[in-house]
C-alpha cells in the first residue's frame, strides 16, 4: 500500500499565519437562470467549488466555469449534493449509502470531463447545503460521501473541522481539508447556525471582512452567542450567492493581503 497523503496541516507551527486557500461557490445557475457572478469571483478566489447539476449548473455553465478557472489558474472543486435542483440542495434528504456514494462519484466525474477539456483537473470535493450539514454529525452520510470520493479516484475533500466527513476522509487515508465561512454565524460549539435561525448569515461588509481576517490571523471567531471559538482553517468560504458577492470577495482579499496573509490553494 502506498503510503497515505498528509493531511492538511491548517496552522504552521512556525508562522502562525500560515497560508490560506479562498474558495466560493460558483456555477450556481440553471439554464438562463443565473446566480452568481462567475468571471468576478475568477479573479478573487483560489478554489473553485463548481456546482455539478445535482442542485444547480448545467453542462454548458460547468464547461464555461471549468474554462474561466484554467484560464485564470484557479483550481476547480466538484460541489456536490443531493439531487435536489427545486431546493438548491437545502432540503434535508434522507438517501441510501450506496447510492448517495454513487451520485456523489457520477458528479465529480460529469465535472472531470469538463475540467480536463479545459486543460486542468478536478482538484478536490465539497458537500454542498443539506449534504455538508448532515455530515457534519451523520458518520453513516458522511462514509457514503467519502466511499464516492473514492469511487471517483479519491481528492481532498473540504469540509467542517471536527466533523464526521473530516474524520471519514481521514480514515479514508485522503487529505481532509479543514474551512471556516467569514459569512455564517457559529454555534458556540463551532457549527454553523441552522439558515432556519435568526442571525445565520452575516449580511454586514465590514463584520465579514473583519470576520475573515480574524479567521486567519488569530484563528478564531465570535458565536453567535458571544463566547469565542477557535477556528482552524486551511480554507475560507466565500459564498457567490449573495448580494454583491463579487466586491465583498475583493474586500475580504485585499484585507487578508494587508494583514501579511498568504493567499495559496491547498491542493
């Protein structure tokens, strides 16, 4: 057996800064419906988590997601998700492992096409909405992730610190790759707070952008009920479906520069 990759170290014990990896959610349009302001995003982020039509994206927006992000040197994620276009993978679903393993592999390799024809590669996974939620706690939804991951010839996989896919991938002997969301609020046990609640999306430029420096340079963020969490992170999530996404990603990067942190994709 060859030996297992290192998993992703997010805090380098020498430069307490260390890199970090912007990532955010792009392609999430269907048809002529669309979401996200995909070329500006491009030109902000490091990582692109590219919707493969389980939730949103079509194969023409994949094909073009998938050029703008060569062209630009930005690596391409396979956003994956339950079959769920009419609830933008929100909705909670309950699927059978094998074939939740099975969907999961058939979108990461609709993406790889797309991705190889424009001269890159997929580069790692992401659950999306409902799916990244029910991992976090859910170890049986959470190997099924992992078992499609594998299926497709096995990635990083992003994911939230501490949680079952993190240690699914983990034990998978893939690279799991710790993130933190500047835009979401947080338990004070380090989970996101539901969309269903009060308060669960930071909709203030300035808290975000102070939000995700903090994230990076002293590793930690405040609960939505005021008590400080830890926060280690390789990546930062920067969601492409809000209001004004694009100049929002530009501010969160030109601070994270300002502050002395390095802006590198982690696969």
């Amino acid at each position: 057996m060859s030996a297992a990759p290192a998993p992703v170290d997010p805090v380098d014990p020498i430069d307490p800064i260390g890199p970090i990896d912007l990532n955010a959610d792009l392609g999430e349009g269907f048809g002529r419906w669309v979401l996200t302001d995909d070329e500006a995003l491009l030109s902000v982020v490091t990582s692109a988590n590219v919707a493969c039509g389980f939730h949103a994206g079509d194969p023409a927006t994949m094909r073009r997601v998938c050029e703008l992000a060569a062209e630009r040197g930005v690596r391409i994620g396979a956003q994956v998700s339950y079959r769920d276009l009419a609830g933008f993978g929100r909705r909670a679903m309950d699927v059978p492992p094998d074939e939740l393993a099975a969907e999961v592999a058939y979108q990461i390799g609709a993406l790889e096409v797309f991705a190889r024809a424009a001269g890159s590669r997929v580069s790692y996974v992401k659950p999306h909405g409902a799916l990244y939620n029910r991992t976090v706690h859910d170890a049986e939804q959470a190997a099924a992730v992992v078992a499609g991951v594998r299926l497709a010839g096995g990635f990083p996989v992003l994911g939230l610190p501490g949680s079952q896919l993190l240690a699914a991938v983990a034990e998978a002997e893939l690279p799991p790759v710790p993130e933190a969301f500047a835009d979401r609020a947080y338990t004070a046990q380090g989970t996101l707070v539901s969309r269903r609640e009060p308060g669960a999306v930071i909709h203030d430029p300035d808290a975000v952008v102070a939000r995700a420096v903090a994230m990076a340079t002293v590793r930690e963020v405040t609960a939505l009920t005021g008590e400080k969490v830890p926060v280690r992170a390789r990546s930062l999530c920067l969601h492409g479906d809000t209001p004004g996404a694009a100049e929002l990603a530009a501010r969160v990067r030109a601070e994270l520069l300002d502050a002395g942190v390095q802006l590198e994709a982690f696969a």
